[in-house]
C-alpha cells in the first residue's frame, strides 16, 4: 500500500471521506464544462474557486500537459455516472501518493435507489457556511470485490439476521475503464458510526379521518365559530351563515380547508359539542 500520509492521518479520524490523487488531460467542452481523461476515459470534473484560479491560466501555457488533482468522487444513482470535485491542483506527483488510489470511508449498505447493489455511503461531517441541513447530500459509492455483507434496512423484518450498520475504511483503486472502484483492503472498521449531519424527519400531518372525526363531532355553531376563524386566516373563502348554508355544504368547506392547509389546525381549537 502506497498512501499518502495526509490520507493515512485524515483516516485515522474516523470521519466520513472519499478522497484519492487522479492524474489526465484537461478538457472543455463546447458547454463550457469542464472534463478529465484518465486513461483514455472522461469524467465530469468540478473544481472549486481556488483550483480553478490555478488551473486555468496553467492549462494556457501547458494545454497538452496533464495535471495530477486531489479529488472527492462522486457518484450518480439514477445516471450510475462517476464524476471528480477537484480540491487541489498538482503540478507534477505529490510525494507518497499512488495515483488513482482513493481511501472511502463510510456505512457499507444498500440504498432504496440502488437495491441490488451496495454502496459505501459517505455522509457530511460538516455544513458549509450557509449551507441548510436539508441541501446536505450523501454520497453513495458502489465498490467492486467487497465481500462484506451490506447492511439492509428492514424496518418490519423481525428478527432479521441482516448484519448490523458498520463504518468501513477501504482503500480502492479507480478502474477507469469500467468506471468503477475495485476494493484493495480494509483499514478499518467499527459498529460506532462517527457523527454526521442529519436531516430532520417531517413531522407527519393530521390524517383526514381524525379530522373528518372532530369536524363532524361540532355542532352547526361550533362549526361557523371555526369556519370563521379559518376565513379571517386566509384559510377558507365564501359565506359561513345564511342561506343553503346546511351542516354538511359547511363541514366539507372546512374539511377542505384543512386537508390543504394543514397549518391551518395551528390558529384554531377544534371543540366537540
């Protein structure tokens, strides 16, 4: 094994990371996007702000040379596309490193969109600044030749013999070819999955049978008293009183309101008879 020591001392660390030295050709496309061709192969290549400022005005001077870049690779579930982030532009070999060698660290598993196929999944460790919890993505990276058995969530499966969630640290090699990582070795792994950032679950709304059950339990004047409240909120339109106005014309215009805003039940007390 030939890693570089910065990879060797980030792993230790027990974060989640995917990270290796790729080297190729840069290209632009007619798109303006930029490409990488690692052995006769091409990929998607982002870059950040800082090694573009680099890259650019060394790829004028040099434009048939080709550059090595640390990389975070990604990975496409629907498209099953590889793509590079590249965060550091080298102009010749960094020392210690092995080219096209990546160190993954994360939860081996299958994903709802990959159910036949597991993937090493790489969480965020961190936000950016600015950046909502919710527009935090994993990322999920098949590996070939992994022979643990991968995770499966099995929610109603009782007493399931499924292997437990474990964090694994594997070094791999991209196969540029197939597109794909082949697994070298297993650096580490444990059942303590190391924090990361979490979405938040949506609270479930209000079903409709529970509301059609309190709505329908108010009397005619309760359920005027509540329609009114919901019109003053912006929550309902029309008349609430007056004539062909019956109990029933009345608690579907509230039912609907409801059902279509459910923070509606927030400016209100539904009361029973």
């Amino acid at each position: 094994m030939n890693v570089s020591q910065e990879s060797i001392k980030t792993a230790s660390t027990k974060i989640f990371q995917g990270i290796g030295i790729v080297y190729g050709r840069i290209k632009i496309d007619e798109s303006q996007k930029a490409l990488i061709d690692i052995e006769g192969e091409t990929f998607e290549l982002k870059q950040t702000k800082a090694v573009r400022r680099k890259l650019i005005p060394y790829k004028e001077e040099h434009p048939d040379t080709m550059v090595y870049l640390r990389v975070y690779p990604g990975f496409n579930p629907q498209s099953q596309k590889l793509w590079f982030q590249a965060n550091r532009f080298y102009p010749s070999q960094p020392e210690s490193t092995t080219v096209n060698q990546f160190i993954l660290a994360g939860v081996w598993q299958y994903i709802p969109q990959l159910p036949n196929q597991p993937v090493i999944s790489i969480y965020r460790n961190n936000l950016r600044p600015g950046e909502k919890v919710e527009n935090a993505r994993a990322n999920h990276l098949p590996v070939q030749g992994f022979a643990e058995e991968a995770y499966r969530y099995q929610p109603s499966a009782k007493g399931s013999t499924s292997p437990k969630r474990k964090f694994y640290e594997l070094l791999v090699q991209l196969n540029p070819q197939q597109r794909a990582f082949d697994y070298l070795q297993l650096l580490d792994s444990t059942e303590k999955i190391p924090p990361y950032i979490k979405k938040k679950k949506k609270k479930p709304q209000p079903s409709q049978p529970k509301l059609t059950v309190k709505v329908t339990e108010m009397n005619f004047t309760a359920l005027q008293k509540t329609a009114i409240k919901l019109r003053e909120a912006g929550f309902l339109k029309g008349k609430v009183s007056g004539k062909g106005i019956t109990f029933e014309a009345l608690s579907a215009k509230v039912l609907d309101s409801l059902n279509n805003h459910p923070e509606a039940e927030k400016v209100l007390c539904l009361g029973p008879k």
